[in-house]
C-alpha cells in the first residue's frame, strides 16, 4: 500500500527515522556503561519493544499492571512498572506475572508496602520494588530523608518484599526556560537520587538498581553521574513537537497523524478530519518544550488552531490556497503519548511504501 491510500484519521511511524532513535539512545547509554530500559507508555506496542530490546536494552519499562501483562503475553520477560501499584487486585496480577517473568514495581509508602507484603505472603518469590524519589516534578515519590529511611528499614524487614532499588524523574525538565536550565535540574535531579542511594547503602541495603529518566536532557549529551545504572526514557523513540522544540529541530519526528482536507469555508479557514479524538488537546505552555497549536502540519509550517471531537481547525490564508479538499497532510503531534492510545494500529512506512501494519496492543489498558 502506498501512503496516500492510507484512510483518515491514521498513525503513521517512519521506519527510518524510528530506528535512528531507538540506535542513538541505545548509543549514548553504551556509551556511559548504563542500561537503558525504554518506558513503553510512550508506543503502547510489544513489536516496538521487541525493536528496542534487539538494539541493546536491558527490559522495558511500563506504567500500569496491564501494559506489562500485554507485553509479558507476547515475549518481554523483563518489565519495570514505573508507578506506585496499590490494591490486592493489581498486586494479585502482579504475583501472577512474577511466576514467569522478572518484574517490578514503584513504592513510595509504608502503608503500601503492608498490602505488598500481605499479597505476596504466600508467594515463592518476593515482590521486587523500587523506591521512588521525588526529584522536582511535585508528583509521587519520597521527599523527605526521614521518611525515606524508615521505608528502607521496613522493607528490610519484610519477608516478602525485596528492595531493588531506587527510581526518579525529572519531569520538571520539560519546563526548562532553556538548556542550560535544563542541565542544572537534570543534574540536580541525579544528586538527588544518589543521594538517597548512598542513604540505602548505609542501611546495609546494596541497590541493584539506580534509574533515572526523562527525554529532554537526554536528548543532549549532559552526561550521566558515576552510580547511576539505568536510563528510563520512553518519548525519543517516536519524538513529537514539544520535544522536537526542545532540541530545535522536528527532524526526529518519527510519528505523524494523516488527515484529509474536508473542508475550506471562508478564505483562511480550512477543516480536516481529525480532532481531540485522534490528536488529543494536550499543549506545553513553557519552557523548551512549549507548543503552538494543537500539532504542526508536515510541510507547510503551520500549526492546527484548534480542535473539536472529530475536526481540526486551522485559519491561514496562504495554507488555504495551498491545499484542495480531499488531500492528505500529515499533522506532528504536540505529545505523542496520548495519540497513539487513541489508534488500533499504526502503519510503518519507508518512502511511500506503507511496509508493516502494527497493532497497539495496550491501547486502552489503564488498569
């Protein structure tokens, strides 16, 4: 099939560009002697693990009990769960998967490690957790060293939990007014989490694990500091506007919406065939990665001025003039994310030749 016999609204990955991702962080984490462990949240699809796996990654990362089942059901044998899992019902899944695969899990309380240890009670093998450290982003993990401490010396304790290590990161890098910026919460970021490692150490707890991760300091070479051992990134894979904003190029943008050209009422107005149900509404409002519009449309520099359930807006004379209905463009999201939850499958193109339709396997899998 040919590109431009693709129906609309549809996702669309450039296989080249996608493998020259997945290649250069497989790289830079060859390069500081780190595993990379890419978060899979981003693409949602097994087969593109497997891609990420092949070039040199350590497991893969996920953010719910269902995206690691889904990918445990088609052959990745080591998964990391980056968020606190709590209830006998997602724990009870978790066990399950423990039986035949290597798998992990967020904590961040004692309150949850109780239900842990109470779940896996009766389970050969113990819970593998890692600590969260809250680093900036002002969301979960653990702030004060007290309290971290304490965590520590409980799961010491515990019979069926075992302390793997310890996971942070550093969203609050997105809202960097500039790279320099960046640089300085990133590597504040990692002291942190040093920091609470060397706090584990001397509580007699050696960690196996030291991870770390967000996507735009890693698209620059800011170094990765001596004990940490892993890198947790999940958006360089397929890349979108925000993050192409952020290292000033859209040229790693693997991930495109195509969408027709339905509609041109006034001369500026012009109307396609995909709205908040195929792009999402998501924008960044500052820093490096702050957006216009809701997507950039390929090759005609502008941005989609907003959108409705299933319609695209755009106002722009010039582009008006451009483009008749019934055409295709191809719109680069703002956050990638979310899109490629929205689609059943995406189609992998080289040039013009679509060459392999994927399934997005853990599309919709929010438990």
């Amino acid at each position: 099939m040919k590109l431009n016999e693709i129906d609309t609204p549809s996702l669309l990955i450039n296989r080249e560009i996608m493998m020259d991702n997945i290649n250069r962080m497989q790289a830079y984490a060859n390069k500081y002697g780190v595993h990379l462990r890419p978060h899979t949240k981003t693409h949602k699809m097994p087969a593109l693990a497997h891609l990420q796996v092949q070039a040199g990654a350590t497991g893969i990362t996920v953010a719910k009990v269902g995206e690691a089942e889904v990918m445990a059901e088609n052959g990745l044998n080591d998964i990391f769960i980056a968020n606190e899992i709590v209830g006998e019902a997602k724990l009870g899944r978790i066990k399950k998967l423990a039986e035949t695969i290597d798998i992990s899990f967020g904590v961040d309380s004692i309150e949850q490690c109780k239900m842990i240890q109470e779940v896996f009670r009766d389970s050969e093998k113990p819970a593998q957790v890692l600590i969260e450290i809250e680093v900036g982003e002002n969301r979960s993990g653990v702030i004060e060293e007290g309290d971290y401490t304490s965590l520590v010396e409980y799961i010491k304790n515990c019979s069926h939990v075992h302390l793997k290590g310890i996971f942070s990161h550093d969203g609050h890098t997105y809202k960097a007014k500039d790279l320099e910026e960046c640089r300085r919460l990133y590597n504040e970021a990692q002291k942190r989490t040093l920091h609470f490692a060397n706090l584990a150490e001397k509580q007699g707890c050696r960690l196996e694990t030291v991870s770390i991760g967000s996507t735009p300091p890693l698209m620059h070479d800011f170094g990765v500091m001596e004990g940490v051992t892993e890198l947790r990134i999940g958006t360089y894979i397929l890349m979108d506007v925000s993050q192409g904003n952020a290292i000033g190029t859209y040229s790693k943008c693997a991930a495109s919406v195509l969408t027709t050209v339905i509609s041109k009422p006034t001369n500026e107005r012009v109307i396609t065939d995909v709205g908040a149900k195929g792009l999402t509404m998501q924008t960044r409002s500052e820093g490096i990665c702050a957006t216009t519009g809701i997507g950039y449309i390929k090759n005609y520099g502008v941005h989609i001025d907003q959108v409705y359930d299933e319609h695209a807006i755009i106002y722009n004379q010039e582009f008006r003039n451009q483009v008749a209905i019934g055409e295709k463009v191809e719109v680069i999201p703002n956050h990638i994310c979310p899109v490629c939850n929205l689609y059943d499958q995406a189609y992998l193109f080289s040039g013009d030749e679509v060459v392999d339709e994927i399934p997005i396997l853990c599309r919709g899998k929010l438990q």
